[in-house]
C-alpha cells in the first residue's frame, strides 16, 4: 500500500478539477439561494426553505456552513453574504422554539456560527454558538453520562450515534470560556458511545435506551436501519467521523482506536463498489444507497490519514479517495441550473416500500456540505469546522 502522501498526489488534479467545478457552481447558488434554510428540493431542482416548515429543522445549519466554509477558502464575497443572511435568519429559532431544540445544535450552529465566528471574529457569532453549547450541557444526564437525545417522553434516556458529532461544539465552548467542564461532558458521552453504541466487530448501534440512573444499556433500536441488530451506514459515519473529531479535541487513545474499528468496518463493506448502500446488513435486493454516508465517511478517513504514520495512513487516505470519486461518478451533479450536488442520500432505511415517504435516493444537503469539506482538506485546508 502507497503511503498517503503518495495517494494523495496522484488524485491531485482530479481533487482540483472536482473542486473547481464545485465552486463554479455554488457561486451561482449562493447568488440564488442566499436567503434559503435549505433542504430537500423542489420539482425544478431548487432548495426548498425549512425555515417555513421547520424552524428547528436539525439540518437547518448545513447550507449556510457550506457557504462559510467555501468562504474561508475561496474569500468569495457570495459566500459570506449567503452565511450570514442565513445566520441571521436562523435567529427565529433562538427566539421562537427553544423547546424544540435538541442534541443536534452542533449541527445547526457550530458549523456555521461557530465557523464565521473563526473566521470573521464576529461576536454574535460567537454568543449564538456558546448559546447552542450551553442548550447541549443543559442536556446531560449526570448519573448516567449520556446527553439525551429528542424531547418526547419516551426520549429521555435515550442516546443516538449522531450525537458524537455535535461534540465539537462542547469542546470548542471549553476553550473559549476555560471552562472544563463542557470537554468533561463531551468526553463522559463519547464514552458512553464507545461503550454501548460501537460493537465489537466495528458495527454501531443507532439508538441505546438507558436506564437513567446509572446509565445500564436495557435495549438499543434500529432507528433508521433496517432492524434492531442492523448496520445503519450513515450511523457507521457518524461514529467515524465523529470519533476520530473526539481524539483530534483531547488526544485520548481510546477515541482514536474506536474510529479506526469503525472506519476499517465501513471500509470491509463497501469497498467492492464503493458505494454505501443504506444498510450494510440490509438484503443484497432491492439495492438501496445513501451517497451522504460517503461523504461524511471520506471526511472521517482524511483525518484519520492525517493523524496516523504516513504508511497506516495510506489505507484511509486510498479508501476516501475511492469513496468520492465513485460517489462523485454515480451520483454528482453540477449542472448549475439545480440547487443541489449530490444525489441518491437517503434519509433512512423504507421499511414500508414508500421510497418518497422514507426520503430515499433524494438530494440531502448535508451530503453537499460532506463533499465540499473533504475536497477542501485533501486541498491542504487546515480549517477544521468541527
């Protein structure tokens, strides 16, 4: 196996190619959608606005960050001016629905009120975002060590792998107000994750019920897999990427061997095609993908080359290389008249046939934000959002 240095020269051109296309592209929606809470698309192939529909909408931050993040790299006014309308816009859901907001807050303003603070030194900026880090403190179970997940009843203690990437958002809070305490409860969960959420083959768990005591596991759930005991893809990312964000915060070896058990356990199955399918234990029939589960994975696998000797390194750095040059093949698009570049996400595994319904082989636009940050790190960007 080559080392990573040298994977990542000979996909030099193609990753500057890509990108170019990329930004061609998103300069013109960042013009045409520079007011939109986006997701999902409509019948043309436009950005649909959540801010109408879902104030609170836990991808609600993903369109704005993606503008922040090609802002920091291109310094295209476009981006910015999109970010922060964006940004500001959001401000409703701070005001209008707090009770409504969730473990996701790191994914609706850590990466992108968190981002245009680092780049911008905006102090607003920098309030909404140690707002959202305090609502996500607010959430920990101090007896059992988990931050819940949702708000209905049967939420209260309950956790889900996704939480692991709004981590970053405690972590950041730590170092900007010197107060430990927010690392603590990052940690106390990204432990909780490695213990009952992260099998020992690799595979993770969506949904753990807890009980609220002391923390014991009494059930876990399929959530947006196919079944209990299955192998939801987009999960698998989440533990990837995210743990392998907890080792870059707190440099504890615990974190960094929990990512490398996941990513080479979504490395073993996918890398016949490359294309993740919805769920890795789903049946081989009907074939079902989700091209946001290569994103986020690519990410993940970037970092950990980057973090690893040169030579261990070359096997993540070949496997997000293969990831998003099929993805990009099979489901890209950069026709500048539709919103949205990356097709066939899907939201979760149909266990009832309605494809529509289940939000199956659809534009995500999180997906879109994925590609846009792997590109920029296999560039050289040193900008970690996370």
């Amino acid at each position: 196996m080559k080392n990573a240095s040298q994977i990542l020269n000979e996909n030099k051109a193609w990753v500057e190619e890509t990108f170019a296309k990329l930004d061609k592209k998103l300069r013109k929606v960042a013009v045409r959608a520079y007011d939109v809470v986006a997701d999902g698309v409509d019948e043309n192939g436009r950005f649909i606005d959540r801010s109408k529909t879902v104030l609170w909408g836990w991808t609600n931050g993903f369109w704005g960050g993606l503008n922040a993040l090609m802002y920091e790299h291109t310094k295209a006014p476009e981006y910015l001016e999109c970010a922060k309308t964006i940004e500001k816009k959001m401000d409703a859901a701070l005001r209008e629905v707090y009770d409504k907001l969730h473990h996701d807050v790191g994914f609706q303003w850590h990466i992108l009120s968190g981002a245009l603070y680092r780049i911008t030194g905006d102090k607003g900026s920098r309030a909404r975002n140690l707002f959202a880090a305090s609502t996500l403190a607010g959430r920990f179970n101090i007896d059992a060590g988990f931050i819940r997940a949702w708000n209905g009843p049967k939420d209260v203690n309950r956790t889900i792998i996704d939480t692991l990437m709004n981590l970053p958002l405690l972590y950041w809070a730590s170092r900007e107000v010197k107060d430990d305490r927010f690392a603590q409860i990052a940690m106390a969960h990204a432990d909780t994750a490695l213990c009952d959420h992260l099998r020992d083959d690799g595979s993770v768990a969506h949904i753990v019920e807890h009980d609220g005591e002391n923390g014991a596991v009494l059930s876990t759930f399929g959530g947006q897999g196919i079944a209990e005991g299955s192998s939801w893809s987009r999960g698998q990312s989440w533990a990837v990427y995210g743990l392998t964000l907890s080792y870059i915060h707190t440099k504890e070896q615990r974190y960094l061997d929990g990512a490398k058990l996941a990513a080479n356990y979504f490395i073993s199955n996918c890398c016949d095609d490359w294309l993740p399918r919805i769920d890795f234990r789903a049946p081989a029939e009907p074939v079902y993908y989700d091209s946001t589960a290569a994103m986020v994975t690519a990410c993940g696998l970037i970092e950990l080359a980057k973090i690893l000797p040169e030579n261990e390194g070359g096997m993540y750095m070949n496997a997000a290389i293969n990831l998003l040059r099929a993805n990009v093949e099979a489901h890209a698009n950069f026709d500048e008249n539709v919103d949205f570049v990356m097709d066939n996400g899907s939201v979760r595994y149909p266990c009832d046939g309605d494809l529509k319904k289940a939000g199956v082989h659809i534009p995500i636009i999180y997906g879109d934000y994925y590609f846009a940050e792997a590109l920029l790190k296999l560039l050289g960007s040193e900008f970690l959002p996370w």
